[in-house]
C-alpha cells in the first residue's frame, strides 16, 4: 500500500462499511457526473463508478493518481493529476458533461462533487467550489469534525462564522454522520463527519455585488470578540460603505453592540444594503 504523505494531510478512508455509507449518501444516479475530489487508495471511486454515470477523479498525488488508473479499469472513469485548488472547475466540468452527452444524448447530466478533504485545504477548497453556483448540483463532504459543525450550525453558537454565512447563501446544509478515525489509515488525531450541501438555485438572499457581500462578512467576524460595530469600524476605510456604520445599524435594525456570530444571513444581506446602499 502507498505510505500516506503528511505534507499533503492524507489519510486514506479504508474502512468499507463507511465508504457505501458515504455512496448511499451521495446516492448517484445513472446519468450523474461525479467529481471526487482526492480519492487517494478509490475506496469509494470502485463504489461510485458502479453507480454513476461517469465518475472524474481529482488527485494531486502523481503516486495515487497512477496507483488508481491502474487498478480501477472502468470506462466511465477518468483520473486527472491536479491540485483541486487551481484547476479550473468549470472547463473540467464542461468537458466531462459533454463526454456524457455524446455518449447518451438523452442525459441530462448533473454535476456532483464528493470529496474527502485534508483539514488545512477544506475552506479554500469549499470556498471555490460554492463559487461555481448552479454548475453543480450538490457536494457530499468528509471533513473534521469541527468544520463539519462550522458549515452545518446556524447563528448563536461559537462555530458560526463566516464559513457558515457563505454555506448557508448559496446551499441547504445538513450533516449525514459523524466517522471515527479508525476508519482511516493512518488514523487522524480528529474525528470526521460527512455532510451535504444541495446548491439552491438562486442564492438564499439577494445582494447587489457578492464580492462586496462576503468581504463585508468576513470583516465583521474578523475579531469575534469584538462588536458588529468595531469590527466594521476598523474595516470601514477599506470596504467604503456609502451610509454612515451607526446610522445603516438603526436602519436594519441590529444593535451595535451584538457580535457577528448572532446575526442572521438575513440580517447580513440587510445591514450590506443599508451600508452599501442596496436599496430598491
């Protein structure tokens, strides 16, 4: 077996009990595109050909990526050598959508993402994949436990935080089940937990600009300490509201002195459109 490699936060999902929990999750169907992100040792890659349509393979380890194309022969499965972090979504996805429809040009394929994610890359991972919008349909992710609780807890808790505000904009967020780390080899030092985000199709609340939106939100979680009101007060120079910090606050109604990780994402879009001046 190929030795895991920690510069890349790898550990390889061998427990199979767990690997048809996460397929039944996904449940694909015949004409579904899956994108599996880091399929390391194809625990699940096997599973998911069985069942899918057609099944692309993203792993950044050469040593993986050959080890795979060599013991798993489907015709609907493709391997590419690629960093999830720079390779270009939209092309891949495309490109395989349009293999699928010539091969049946009835289908109607959808695009689903499933993918076992190494801590330090999950949110820079997720954040590029909820950018792609209606590309996909939706993804089934296995991370720590913790972000797992991150993405999936509403507004009040200590896990709420800017993650959860951009999962929660464009996907409806739910947690399948928790995995012990004997289900991996080596065994993390964390427990895992599996969820999935089904892409809305249309975002949660409208907002004028989204790269204004969510660096408005990332500012106001900056120190979770501090009030909606400092927070934003030290980021107003950079962000350029357009209304007054206390005078939007009284508009939308939110006290200056409550933190970020008590507002709502509906409070967010309507404390945005007041500072920014989103107003029909």
């Amino acid at each position: 077996m190929i030795k895991a490699k920690k510069s890349l936060g790898q550990n390889f999902l061998t427990d199979n009990r767990v690997a048809r929990n996460i397929v039944d999750a996904v449940s694909p169907r015949s004409t579904d595109i899956v994108i599996e992100i880091g399929p390391g040792t194809g625990a699940l890659t096997r599973m998911l050909a069985e069942q899918a349509g057609y099944v692309a393979a993203v792993e950044i380890d050469a040593r993986l990526a050959d080890e795979l194309r060599r013991l798993v022969t489907a015709d609907n499965l493709s391997v590419l050598t690629a960093d999830a972090l720079t390779v270009d979504w939209v092309n891949l996805i495309t490109s395989v959508k349009t293999t699928v429809k010539s091969r049946n040009r009835d289908a109607e394929p959808r695009a689903r993402i499933v993918a076992n994610l190494p801590y330090y890359i999950s949110t820079p991972i997720i954040e590029r994949l909820l950018s792609l919008g209606g590309e996909v349909f939706d993804m089934t992710l296995m991370l720590q436990k913790e972000v797992a609780d991150r993405i999936t807890t509403g507004p009040g808790g200590r896990d709420y935080g800017y993650l959860s505000v951009m999962v929660q904009y464009y996907c409806i967020a739910s947690k399948c089940f928790e995995v012990p780390p004997s289900a991996f080899s080596p065994a993390p030092k964390v427990q895992s937990a599996v969820i999935k985000l089904t892409v809305r199709e249309r975002p949660a609340v409208e907002v004028a600009d989204k790269v204004r939106f969510f660096a408005f939100v990332r500012a106001s979680f900056a120190q979770r300490r501090k009030t909606i009101l400092n927070n934003l007060k030290a980021a107003s120079s950079i962000l350029e509201f357009s209304t007054p910090l206390e005078t939007a606050l009284e508009a939308a109604s939110i006290a200056p002195l409550r933190r970020a990780e008590t507002l709502s994402l509906e409070e967010f879009a309507l404390l945005a459109g007041q500072l920014f001046c989103w107003r029909d």
